[in-house]
C-alpha cells in the first residue's frame, strides 16, 4: 500500500483564521507533508473561489466544520460540494451529510475545560446520534487550551508544543466504547487558527504558528494507489481515495513532535491472508490471529483489546498470536508522551 501523510482541520481567512489560503499553502509547502484538509466554519468558498488542487507535491482539500446554534457538537465534513442550510441541531446536518453520501467526525468529542472564561468548552453532546462516521481522538489546540491556567498561560505560550502529550484518555474510552457495536474510525487534527495573542499591548503572538502546526499532529492514509506525478490530472479520484481511507480506518495518527511516523503499520494475518487497520476480520472460533507492529524508530508499543492493554513490548516491532475476538489497536509512546495512534483491527466471528 501506499502510505500519504496529511494535516487535518484548518482555519482560513474564509471563516475565523488569520491567514489566508495562500499563506496557509506557504507553511505547508515547507513541511514534508502530502495533504492538507480545509474546514472552515459553514463554508466551502476556497473551493468555489477555486483553491483545491495541486500545488506541486501537496494537495489542498477543501471540506468544512459544522456546529449547532450553542456553538456545540463541532462536526468536520469531507467530501461534499454543498454546505447544509438547517444547522440548528447536530441531528439535522448529521442527517444532511449522511444522505448525500460525505463522510464526517467528531470534532473534539470531550472538551470540558471551565478554568477560562475566554476559552468556553465546545463538546459534542449528541450521543444518541449514531450517524457520524468517526471521531477526532487528538486535537492539538484542543489539548492545549483544555490545560491552560492563568500559571502556566505564559510558558504554553512561548513552548506550544511542549504542553501535548496525548489524546485524552476520556476520549480515547468514548472511541473505544463507541467501537463495540460498530467500526468507528478515528483521525488526529491540527484545528489550527494562527490567532494572535496581544502581550500587554507591546506585540502580538501568534499563538500555533500554521508551520509550527504543521509539524506536529498529522494523519496517515493508506491508499491502493500511487499519488504520482503523472497521475496528477486525477485530483478528484485521488481526494475520493483518500476520504475512503478515512472512511474504512486504513489511516493512522502520528505527533511529528515525537518523531517521523512515516513506515509504521499494525497488521493481522488469518490462514494467510492478512488485514490492515481499518479492516474487520470474520474467523472461526480456533482459528489464530496474528498480529503484527512495525514501528519506525522505536518506542513503547501497547496493544490493546477493547481499550485494554494486553500486551507491551519495546523496539521497533511488535508479534502477537490470539484467538480472542475484539477490537485491536495499537499505541506507541516515547517516553510518557503519545506518539502513534492506529485505527482498529476488528476480530469478528
């Protein structure tokens, strides 16, 4: 398979960004990234105005966020030409997206922070919906202002990336929770906004800098194809491809923070024939699953089974041999930070 690193959930001057989709290009041409996904509150204007494509070796995606009239359940759209018009309640853009066949997730599920007034929470509170397609496990601003204090307001501002660490693990048991009854893939974001702080009326600070962003949180797809250069013509087939490799969890999450992600895979393999993150596996009771990490660099590496750890090993790969049936997923860390986040493997019967 071919392996495409991306940033998700960015903010331009078409909603409430402070740079413009030029300048947002620019930092992400400087960083070795291959898609970068925009989702500017309730619009698609970059699209009409006629920025999606190619630019050189990166490709710029337009999709968009939603949320519902108490600025709540915050929903990322991908693969819609069209921005519904009743988003009152999460259920009506929910049903909207559904019916046209995009594909949409969670946008920082579990925010819940009260220690500033400027910095209101914006959760998702629509459990009793089930047709969303998957979930934002790890959202760099999100984690970063869930933190924030008047104490150490001054040190997360002049060391940004210092301060994430991890998805939490509240949401990491909702994802797990939610995987039970039926494949929920997940993705890692950015949200970034490049907004500028003003320091006592001396200067502003630019708070995540859209390059600083850019080389931390990032979402790896897995695709069939090669993204080549003579392939370029392709721009809407290669985009459909990488919203169905979100779509099925054939994707992965890395913070570039702690290391480049890039070569990491998480298999299994039943009676020869082996499956990738994302896939859902059906087996006879005796048959023997066999799994398989590979991860570059080396760390820490967690296998999971329905949200438990059962199995750990250090290095840069990782063998299991079960029976049981489950939810399999892999964590890696470096130290006590998180570092890589895979999509889950599904044992059926």
């Amino acid at each position: 398979m071919h392996e495409y690193k991306g940033v998700i959930h960015i903010h331009s001057t078409y909603s409430d960004g402070s740079g413009s989709v030029e300048e947002i290009l620019k930092a992400a041409s400087e960083v070795d990234i291959d898609y970068i996904i925009l989702t500017d509150h309730n619009t698609i204007q970059a699209k009409t105005d006629g920025y999606e494509g190619w630019y050189n070796d990166l490709m710029l995606i337009v999709g968009y966020e939603l949320n519902d009239k108490d600025d709540k359940n915050h929903y990322l759209v991908f693969g819609l030409d069209e921005v519904p018009k009743d988003i009152d309640d999460a259920k009506n853009y929910l049903d909207f997206v559904e019916k046209k066949k995009g594909i949409g997730f969670i946008a920082h599920p579990m925010e819940k922070r009260k220690n500033l007034n400027m910095h209101p929470a914006y959760p998702w509170t629509r459990w009793d919906l089930e047709n969303y397609t998957g979930i934002e496990i790890w959202n760099h601003m999100s984690e970063w202002v869930e933190g924030l204090t008047d104490k150490n307001k001054l040190n997360r501002l002049i060391h940004p990336l210092k301060s994430i660490h991890a998805p939490s693990r509240d949401t990491l048991r909702l994802w797990d929770r939610v995987n039970r009854s039926r494949s929920v893939p997940a993705i890692g974001s950015v949200d970034a906004h490049a907004h500028k702080q003003d320091l006592g009326g001396f200067f502003n600070l630019e708070i995540f800098a859209y390059k600083i962003l850019f080389k931390s949180i990032r979402t790896h797809v897995l695709l069939d194809d090669d993204i080549g250069l003579k392939k370029r013509h392709r721009f809407d087939k290669q985009k459909k491809e990488i919203f169905e490799a979100l779509k099925c969890g054939h994707s992965f999450v890395g913070n570039y923070y702690h290391g480049d992600a890039k070569g990491f895979r998480f298999s299994a393999q039943v009676k020869k024939k082996k499956f990738i993150m994302g896939d859902t596996v059906q087996k006879e009771k005796n048959d023997v699953v066999n799994f398989s990490a590979q991860v570059p660099l080396g760390g820490e590496i967690r296998l999971l089974r329905n949200g438990e750890v059962i199995h750990e090993e250090n290095g840069m790969e990782m063998l299991y041999n079960t029976r049981d049936f489950g939810n399999y997923r892999i964590e890696v860390y470096k130290g006590k930070k998180g570092w890589i986040y895979s999509n889950n493997i599904r044992i059926i019967l």
